[in-house]
C-alpha cells in the first residue's frame, strides 16, 4: 500500500519512504492569507444618528476559511529504497500472525507509553493518546503480531522500510516485531508528520484541536485540510498524496473519518 515518494523541505526534517500499511481498509498507503485587518478608530465604533433605525442585518453563514498555503521550501528526497522482500511467505495465507498476539490491555498500555515518547527534543511536538490508539485501531484492530498482505506488521502496521527510517532519523533501534518497538516506530513516524506538516503549513504550530477542522458548515469536518486530518490521511496514504503541488488535500477522506470517530472513544 506504500508508494516511495520523494519530496524536499530544509526544516531539518528528512524525506522518508511512506511506508506504513492500512490493514484492512483495502486502500494505498504511501507517504493563508488573511483578510487585512481593519483599522479601528473611536470613531469608527460611535453608532451612526440612525442605526436605531436602521433594519436588524440579516445573519450571514460564516465563511469557509481558505485552505493553508505551503511554504517554498525544499526537502530532501529519500534515498532510493532497498529491494523489499515478498511480504508474504510461500505458500502462507495472508494476513496471518507470526505469533501470540498480546492482551488489549499490554497494547493499550504500549500506545500510551508511546505517544509520551517526545522524539522531537527541540519542537513542542505532543501526540495525543487518542490519536495514536485510534490508527492503531483503525490499522490492526490492536493485533500486536498480525501481518498484512502488504507486509504491513504489527498493531501499528510499519513497512520494514519505515522502521529502517525511523530508526536512522531518530538514532533508535527498534525492533518493528516486538510490541513496544512497533509502537514506538509508529509513534515517531506520526510525530514526523506532525512536525512536517506544522512546518510547511501551519507556520511551525503543532496544534492538533478538532476546532481547527471545523471551518466550513459546507464540508465535512474529515475533509478540510488541517493538520490533524492532514497527520491522519497522510500515515494511511503518506506524505506525498497530502502535500500536493496544488496544496493541501485531504485524498482519503474514507479513511479519516474512522479514525476522527475512534478517537472519540479514547
């Protein structure tokens, strides 16, 4: 489900191969100008002689806020991938399990121990609990050692190719087949985004509230192109189908809608 994509930015944040799985969703994963502000006088806020008079306005629908424009900068693109292996053994069924999976419990709790992980050291970048539980829930069902026909692996779906990556960025090492490692993985890989996407759109904030994609009573809220649904839509489609040249969009609106409604239960 992950296509390689390569894109540059020079906000100390690498290219990646987008690489993380959708299990079960049977979709691909791959990788603003503002009005001028008026100026009030005492005298502009004295009422005219006649406004008592004057009929009540007619209330007006609010309008939908332009879409975040990108900043022009440059990113480095990702080294060429390694050939992947056959994600799927000869002659096994998939997805299928490379061992016990752990109690929901275990998983809840390494999701939590995640999120607090800040793999940002110099960027006030939080993870929300919600977040991260709801993709995994959304990805895996919270199966700790489930794979994917993609090769997708584990509760937070990680390709190879992206443990590869974000071990490197980030100087761990983490083991994508064990429980902690694979949440850990996915955990900076969704801070990775929220940074990158906070950078080239958002002007360096990293505010993931619901309020935010709320702003036009003509779209739903899953689509509008903020930061949150952008993380979201970009860990199932990767980075490159969010961040077009024609800005922001949001491709997997099917996709981000689940996972907002998840979240609401963590």
């Amino acid at each position: 489900m992950i296509a390689a994509i390569a894109m540059t930015v020079a906000i100390g944040v690498t290219g990646v191969y987008l690489v993380v799985s959708s299990f079960g969703t049977g979709q691909p994963s791959a990788f603003v100008p503002t009005a001028p502000q008026t100026s009030l006088t005492p005298e502009s806020l004295e009422p005219s002689p006649s406004a008592s008079d004057a009929p009540s306005p007619t209330p007006s629908k609010p309008k939908p806020k332009p879409s975040p424009s990108r900043k022009p900068v440059t990113i480095p693109g990702p080294p060429p991938p390694a050939p992947a292996p056959s994600p799927v053994p000869s002659g096994v069924v998939c997805p299928y399990h490379y061992g016990t999976d752990a109690p929901l419990a275990d998983v809840g709790t390494a999701l939590e121990t995640a999120a607090a992980r800040h793999f940002w050291t110099t960027s006030p970048v939080n993870l929300p609990v919600p977040l991260i539980k709801a993709i995994a829930k959304q990805e895996s069902g919270w199966q700790s050692t489930i794979v994917a026909c993609d090769g997708g692996i584990g509760t937070m779906q990680i390709m190879p190719n992206t443990a590869t990556w974000m071990n490197q960025r980030f100087g761990t090492s983490y083991d994508l087949k064990t429980l902690s490692g694979n949440t850990m993985i996915g955990s900076a890989y969704l801070q990775w985004l929220i940074k990158y996407f906070g950078d080239v759109y958002f002007d360096s904030s990293y505010s993931l509230g619901t309020d935010d994609c709320a702003q036009d009573p003509n779209v739903p809220d899953y689509k509008e192109p903020c930061l949150l649904n952008a993380v979201i839509a970009a860990y199932n489609y990767g980075y490159g189908k969010v961040d077009t040249p024609n800005g922001l969009v949001i491709p997997n609106p099917d996709y981000v809608r689940p996972v907002r409604a998840l979240m609401l239960q963590y």
